[in-house]
C-alpha cells in the first residue's frame, strides 16, 4: 500500500471513530463535529507530511486549508458568545 492511500484510510478511519464516538454520547451541535473532524485530518496531515517528503507541497497546502477552517470556526463561536 503506498503512503498517500495510507494517509487517506488513517484519516477516514479517524473520521469514522470520532463521528462513532460522538453519536455514542449524543452530541447534536454541527459545530463540535466539524472542529473536531479538522482538528484530526490536520494532525495526521502534519504527521504524514514529514514522513513524505515527496508529497510536502500538497500536504502543506492541505495543512493551511485545515488551519483556515479551524480559525473560521473559532472566530465564529467567539462571535457567537459575543452576541
């Protein structure tokens, strides 16, 4: 199996178990499972982009798109106590 389809199943299996564990206690808020699905997609894309160098520049585009999405989320709940 070649790493890019090892870091595709790493990160749907984590998906699958965290959206598993978060049903099992019954969270309903959309924006607890977004934050956490990119909370782990961009700590297994930081792990993987060490360990593939030849694949460093995509991993690093990925990394920034997932940092994005977290500090959108982030700045919308802040907003949101705010309000």
């Amino acid at each position: 199996m070649r790493i890019y389809n090892r870091y595709i199943m790493t990160v749907a299996i984590l998906l699958l178990l965290t959206t598993v564990f978060l049903v099992a206690f019954s969270i309903e808020s959309l924006d607890i499972y977004w934050v956490s699905y990119v909370i782990e997609a961009l700590i297994v894309t930081e792990f993987y982009r060490y360990s593939m160098p030849r694949a460093r520049r995509a991993l690093n585009i990925i990394s920034i798109v997932l940092l994005c999405v977290f500090l959108l989320f982030s700045v919308l709940q802040v907003i949101k106590i705010l309000t």
